[in-house]
C-alpha cells in the first residue's frame, strides 16, 4: 500500500510538473529561449487564483482570472520587451531573470510573504477509498485535469494547422518562414500559451503545494529537468518526463531523502550524455 501510494503521489506532482512544463517546452522548442520568467508566471497565477477562489468560493473561477492575468502579462512580455531583442539568446536570457525577479517582487509586495494555499471547494475535500487505502480527491482531480489538458494539447499539437505551423517551427524555423508561415505571430501565442499554462498549474499547485517567495524558482528547476528529459517542444517528452521525475522525486522523499536532488538530476545527465535532444526531441 506504501509503494502504491506514493506511485499515485508522483504521478499528482507529475501532473502538476506537466502542466508547467507543456508550456515551458513549446516556448524553448520554438522559440530557442529558456523562458526564466515561467517559474514567476507560475507564482503569479497561483497567487491571483488563491485569491479569487476565496473571494467566490468558485475554482473554475481562480482557473479563468489567473490565466488571464498571466495571459496579459505574457503578452507584454513578449510584445513589448522580448520581440526587441529577438536572436539575442543571451540578452532574451537575461530579460526573462530580470522579468522574473520584478514579478517575484510584486507578488512579495502584494500577497506578503506568509505561505498561501488553495481552499479547495467541498466536491474536491476529504478522500476516496481505494480498498484499505484512502486518497485524497484533490490530488486526484489534479491527475484527472491535466490528463483533459494533455489530450487537449495533443491533438492541438498534431491535429490542427496552427498545431502543424508549430511543429515546423520547432523543427525549422528557417524554412517554415521560407514556406510563408508568420512564425512571429506563432511565437507570441506560443508564448502566451505557455505563460497560461504556467498560471492555471500556479493555481491547481497551491493546492498541493503552498505559494511563497521562492517557489517560483524551485518549480522552475523541476520543469527544466523535465524539458531537458522529454526533449524541446515534444508534448509527449513532457507527459513522459512528468511522470517520471514525479514518480521518482515522491518515493525518493521516502525511502532516499539525503539523495532526493540526487536522484532527480542523475536521470537528466544520464540523458544529456546518451541522447542530448531528450528522449522525444529531434535533433535541429
């Protein structure tokens, strides 16, 4: 029952981790920048979403204003500050550090510093039984929704013609221009894609995680293993690399906690030196 229940832990925190990092690994596949300021997006949504959800007792409601708020703040980011320094990757870099540090601030200034969680509503409190072990509904319902939001994004990815665009743009941005596809407009969605992603996964973590100053960063440094794991751009690199460091970072909690940082980062290098384009990537 205890190896069974921390498989169902894992694979809630790997649910979580995929909802970030779907969006983060669009972004750096097509768009070639590890978008720093993803973690702050993430805390930033996860904070308004705390907020609205108290104030209306309405979860669908947090989920909604906390993407449109990221979503605007995405959209200036890209717009107004990222598309001036567009083939700089050392400069987009930078700008991303210095976003993510002033939206940190913000969100220090406006929410406090004290640690806020989610208040979930009475449907997803309490726990179902799943023969002698009980589980929690929340964290059953965060597996459940990102699955919705991984089929989603799946067929978006390989079905639709936006989906098509994207993926030749992640495979050559070059020649996907050449063949009349405005792949700047494609990156500014992609880019405020992935900056929704990251405030609905702020929200559905502060139930499981609590928001505070520095969350941003450690989130960060999950997503970016799991990117690196997956491979760029590849949705089911995400899922898979979601999974597995979620599974790994729950039983190695338990059984191995002096090596838990161990235990995730080992997976990422043995990857690095065996396929350095992830397990799902493509060599560009």
């Amino acid at each position: 029952m205890v190896i069974l229940q921390q498989v169902l832990n894992g694979l809630s925190f790997g649910a979580l981790l995929f909802l970030l990092a779907s969006g983060f690994t669009l972004v750096f596949g097509l768009m070639r920048i590890a978008n720093l300021a993803h973690g702050a997006f993430y805390l930033l949504g996860g904070y308004v979403g705390v907020v609205v959800t108290a104030t209306t007792g309405n979860l669908a409601a947090g989920l909604v204003a906390a993407a449109i708020i990221v979503a605007l703040l995405a959209t200036g980011v890209e717009r107004v500050l990222l598309v001036r320094v567009r083939g700089n990757e050392l400069a987009e870099v930078l700008l991303t550090i210095g976003v993510a540090f002033i939206v940190a601030d913000i969100c220090l200034a406006i929410f406090g510093g004290n640690p806020m969680s989610l208040s979930v509503s009475e449907w997803l409190k309490g726990s179902l039984t799943f023969g002698p072990m009980p589980y929690p509904k929340y964290r059953l319902f965060i597996i459940g929704f990102t699955v919705l939001v991984g089929i989603a994004l799946y067929l978006f990815q390989q079905r639709s013609r936006l989906g098509a665009m994207i993926r030749a743009g992640v495979d050559d941005r070059e020649i996907a221009a050449a063949c009349g596809i405005n792949v700047d407009r494609i990156m500014a969605g992609v880019f405020v894609l992935g900056g929704v992603l990251a405030g609905v996964a702020g929200v559905i973590g502060a139930g499981l995680l609590s928001l505070r100053p520095g969350a941003d960063v450690d989130i960060l440094l999950f997503a970016m293993v799991v990117v690196i794991i997956g491979g760029l751009g590849s949705i089911k690199g995400a899922a898979v690399g979601s999974v597995l460091i979620g599974v790994i970072d729950a039983t190695s909690r338990v059984w191995f906690p002096e090596f838990s940082y161990f235990t995730i980062f080992a997976p990422m290098a043995l990857v690095l030196v065996l396929r350095p384009t992830g397990l799902f990537g493509r060599q560009t």
